[in-house]
C-alpha cells in the first residue's frame, strides 16, 4: 500500500518540504507544497515538533 498524497480533498495539502527554518529554542518554520503551485509556510513550536517526531517514529515501527 503506497501513500496518496495527491487526493481530491480540499483541505489536504501535498506537504512536500522544500525549506525549513529552524529557530533554535523555539521550534521551525516549514515551507511545504501546496495547491496549485502555491507554497505554505507552516510554523511548528517545540512541542509541535516532538509530537510529530514520535509520530514519524510510530509509523517507521508500524510494518503493516
């Protein structure tokens, strides 16, 4: 089963990364693929970040 990143919903971006801006301490600005060829720039705070690392760690473990 592959990952669908290119689905019909209007809420759902690409998320492709192209930049990230770390501020140390504070957490990072993400520059990611939206619609149409427009980027977003996504601004995560540390926690933000931890979570979605145990989440990137969660799915690594999970060989369903």
């Amino acid at each position: 089963m592959s990952f669908e990143k290119d689905i019909e919903q209007e809420n759902v971006l690409d998320g492709t990364i192209y930049l990230i801006d770390e501020r140390h301490g504070d957490g990072a600005y993400v520059t990611v693929a939206g619609r149409g060829g427009h980027p977003f720039i996504l601004a995560f705070g540390l926690d933000d970040l931890e979570y979605l690392a145990e989440v990137a760690r969660n799915v690594k473990g999970n060989t369903t």
